[in-house]
C-alpha cells in the first residue's frame, strides 16, 4: 500500500475510534443497536441533557456510526452496521480481562 494509503486508511482509523471516546456516544451506539430513535427519545432514555445528545449524534453521524431518516419533521436514527456493537463488545471483554490479571496483581501482593 502506498504511504498516502495508508495515511489516509489510518486517519479513517483514528476518526472512529474517536467517535468511541466518549462513554456517552457509547451508550448511544448501544442504545440504537436495540432500534431507531429520535433525539427525544435517546434524551428521554439516556437522561441526558437533548443538546448533548444531538451534538453526539452529529459526530456519529459524520463518522459514518449511525444513519439518518427524515420523517416529517423528525429526523431517525439507526446504528450504522452491527459491528459496531460487536467491536464495543470485544473491547469490553478485554477490559474485563484487563481488570481481573490487575484485581489478582493487587491479591498476590496483599
């Protein structure tokens, strides 16, 4: 692969994992892995103030994480691919594992 490629493979890379930086956007990649919903109903859900959930919503959006449907005047969102949650998923699991070889360090030198 030439190098402005791979520059440019790695900058695509980079993007979306910093569309996953906030635990916010988190809980609303998962949260519309369960369905559509419109701001209102992820601010209701998520309790989360309706201006923060639209500006994560724009990130996602342009980091190409969720998908828009315009219904009248109320714009849908959806989870963009699956994968998404099953990449989160993935991270999780290696946290978990993170945390317990950490919880037996900390035992060992009790």
């Amino acid at each position: 692969m030439n190098s402005t490629l791979e520059a440019e493979v790695l900058q695509l890379h980079a993007e979306i994992c910093a569309g996953l930086a906030d635990p916010n956007r988190i809980l609303i990649l998962y949260a519309l892995s369960q369905g559509t919903r419109n701001v209102t109903e992820l601010h209701t859900e998520l309790k989360m103030p309706q201006p923060l959930v639209s500006r994560h919503l724009k990130v996602l959006r342009e980091r190409g994480m969720v998908t828009t449907e315009r219904h009248g005047t109320v714009m849908i969102y959806s989870l963009a691919d699956q994968r998404l949650i099953q990449a989160l998923d993935l991270l999780r699991a290696v946290m978990h594992d993170n945390l317990a070889k950490r919880a037996e360090l900390m035992t060992a030198l009790s």
